[in-house]
C-alpha cells in the first residue's frame, strides 16, 4: 500500500526538489502546500490520513517561523503524525525541535541518504508500532545474565561469517504451531560446507539464521566447537519444550561449550489460543564478555523489532557486536530500529542474519556499522549496499549466501576526517558457500 505523505515549503525550487527525491526512493502519495494555513485545513479533513508530514518553518520571518512551531506541534499532538523539519538557518529553533525529538535537516547541509535513510524509519516505525501493539510490548519481563569465559580480547580485526540459510517452502511443516524443517540430511550437509568455509577463510564467528539448526544437529557442532575451540558458532535458534510451552533458544558454542539464550517475544505467527501450542516467552538473555572477540548479544528474531524494550536495554551494557536471528518476510522492518542503534551513538556493529525462503523469507542479510564518507562511496559504488537505512554497510543479494565482515572492534565508530595511516574499519566479501 502506498505512503501517504505531506510536504509543506514556500520554495518551488525545495519543493521539487525535496518531492523528486521521494518519488525516486518510495511508492508514495505526495500532496504539497504552500501555506500552513492550506496544510491545516487538509489536515482538519476527516477524509484525511497522512503516514508524514514534511515541512519548512520558513525562516525569513521569525513571525511565520513561529507558526511553523506551532503547526508542527498541531500536527504531533492532533494527528500523532510523523514530523521531518527542512529548514534553513535557525539555530535556536531546530536545537528546540531536537529537544522534542523531532528530526531536522538542514538545508545549507542537506544531505540526500541521510533525509531518505530518516524518511524511511519513519514510515516503517509506524506500521511496526501499530503492529506490535504497546501493551504487549511494554510489560514484558526479562533477565540479562551475563556469562564471561575469561579470554583477553586483545583481538583488534573480527572476521564474522554470515551464511543465509536457502530452502523451499514445501519442506516446512507444523508442529504444535511451530514451523519446522523437514529435511534434516539437507541441513546438515550444508552446515557442514558452511564450517569448511569458514576455516578455510579463518573466521572467528560463523552466524546461522533463526530455525536453521535442528535440534538433531546440535551434537555435531558441539564436537565440532570442541575441536575447533577458537571459533564461536551461534547455531541459529529451535523450538525447545519446557513442561507443556515451548520456548525458542540459540544455542551459542565456544570452546565445545554450548549456552542457550532465549527468545523474549514471539511473533504473532507463533502465537496460539491452545494450551500446549505455539511459543511462550523466554526469560533470560545471556551478554557474553571476554569471550576473545570483544562482547555480544544475540537476538532472535522479533526480540528486535521496534519498539523493544529489550534493545534499548541491551545496549546499555555497551556490547561491541549484536547478532539478530531472523526469519522474516521483509527485512526491511528490522533495518528500522537496527539503523536507529547505530546512529543514535551506540558504539556497536549489528550482525542481522535471515533466512531465504520464496514467499516467506526475504534473505537480505546484512552488516550495520558506522565508516566514513569515502568507505561508504566506494561501498555503494560496488554495489554491496544502497545505505538505506543508513548504517546499512552490505546486504546480501541475488545468488549470494555467505557474507564475511572483517570488523575493526577497536575503532568501531571512526571519526569522520581520515588521517594519513588510518585504516578501514570494515572490510566485506561476499559470495556463495562453495564457491
């Protein structure tokens, strides 16, 4: 369904300006006014509904400057719409809408990925909000318990291996509610190529995606972790039965040593009305430290969908590296808040791992970070990211199944200035596991 969005701005040449950039980025109904007055009155329309407004404060006229606070504050707290402010030179005003938590840009520095990165978190933070629902999300209940293995991270380079589990929809069945795969002999050939690569191409942590490891499988990655000590392998996730619920867990293995943390929130298609059906909640989320590649979290799934409770909290402990398992239908609706982590200051790298299966799993793997401007023209430039939403470093596309990142744990948010000797803090390749 196509967006609905608002443009108010005085200036032809803005306004086309601003309305070219939303047609080339998003499928979208676009309506431009010139006049707060004209704005209002459409607003006021019982008929209308409007997913963002966008709008100038015109900054010539401190008088018409302070109207333009005042429609913004009509269109928050009449319509709970969405508000971007493009503005010229007004200091005071837009350090008053950054204390409302309002996103302003700009237009003497306007920068075009980030306006379509901010844009995109919108519209996408609305749809997932309503669909979440508050009430459910807000009383939610969990531990954070955190397991140290007592290794030095005197690492400096990380290299995360990302393999995108690919199946067909018709061999995945029901029980009690819960998908499952049904082809265990399939999986576990492919893991086992997955743990060749990955020593092939020394990886420190191999990433599986949500409900690609079976149960029946986990023994041979732990005899295999205990061979291989110095790779960690977060083994995607499983339904596991505690008393008569079931509850979802990724089992995480280092040194041969296996450790389960647990999903916090189904999703709604885990849900059931039956007793004995579908998933419960999880109670503990395990944060790994001195584990030889710095500190981590790991995620499943709807665990980090906005609003969450449980990503906010989690980087509170200031992790270097947060995995997201995923098996979801558009990847774009994790991109949202993974974006929001990492440029709203969090000094991490977000690891989302997906699955790719045709009409109920869109793939798209992807690594997050910051880099600088040049690391990121020449990101987009190959063709591994479009930078939307921004922070988005690679995705996975095509035939491509395996993502390996090269990350820089010591430098995780690089200061925007090279200097004569710094080196990129993010390296990536991407390809297919066999290749």
């Amino acid at each position: 369904m196509r967006k609905r969005i608002l443009l108010v701005e005085d200036d032809g040449m803005w306004a086309e300006h601003i309305s070219s950039i939303l047609h080339k980025w998003f499928n979208l109904h676009l309506e431009v006014y010139t006049s707060f007055t004209d704005a209002e009155n459409r607003l006021l329309d019982p008929s209308s509904k409007f997913d963002l407004l966008i709008t100038d404060l015109y900054p010539s006229d401190m008088s018409r400057e302070a109207k333009g606070l005042k429609f913004v504050e009509f269109c928050k707290k009449m319509h709970k719409v969405p508000v971007v402010v493009v503005t010229g030179e007004s200091h005071m005003v837009k350090s008053i809408l950054r204390e409302k938590e309002i996103d302003v840009f700009d237009k003497a520095e306007f920068e075009q990925l980030d306006f379509v990165s901010i844009v995109d978190r919108l519209l996408k933070y609305e749809r997932i909000h309503d669909d979440l629902g508050e009430a459910a999300v807000d009383r939610r209940k969990f531990i954070v318990e955190r397991i140290s293995l007592g290794k030095v991270d005197d690492r400096r380079f990380v290299r995360i291996l990302v393999v995108q589990a690919e199946s067909s929809s018709d061999y995945w069945s029901m029980n009690d509610g819960l998908m499952s795969y049904t082809r265990v002999d399939d999986l576990r050939l492919w893991i086992w190529k997955s743990l060749d690569f990955a020593l092939r191409h020394e990886i420190n942590v191999i990433v599986f995606p949500e409900l690609s490891v079976p149960v029946a499988l986990l023994e041979d990655l732990g005899a295999w972790s205990q061979i291989n000590k110095d790779v960690i392998v977060i083994a995607g996730s499983h339904y596991a039965q505690a008393g008569k619920a079931w509850i979802a867990r990724s089992p995480v293995f280092l040194g041969g040593r296996q450790i389960l943390t647990d999903k916090i929130f189904p999703s709604p298609s885990e849900l059931s009305s039956i007793d004995g059906f579908g998933l419960s909640a999880g109670e503990r989320i395990i944060y790994f430290t001195e584990t030889g590649i710095g500190s981590f979290f790991v995620l499943i799934c709807s665990d980090n969908l906005k609003p969450a409770p449980i990503r906010n909290q989690i980087l509170s402990y200031q992790p270097d590296f947060v995995f997201s398992l995923a098996f979801q239908r558009d990847s774009n609706d994790f991109f949202v808040g993974i974006s929001d982590s990492v440029n709203n200051g969090e000094d991490v790298y977000f690891v989302y791992a997906n699955n790719h299966v045709k009409g109920m799993a869109d793939g798209r793997s992807a690594f997050f970070g910051i880099v600088r401007p040049e690391v990121r023209d020449e990101l987009i430039n190959n063709q591994k990211t479009d930078f939307v939403p921004k922070g988005k470093l690679c995705e996975l596309r095509g035939e491509e199944n395996v993502l390996i990142v090269e990350a820089d744990i010591r430098n995780k948010n690089p200061p925007a200035k090279r200097k004569v000797g710094d080196l990129p803090n993010v390296k990536i390749f991407t390809g297919r596991v066999g290749d």
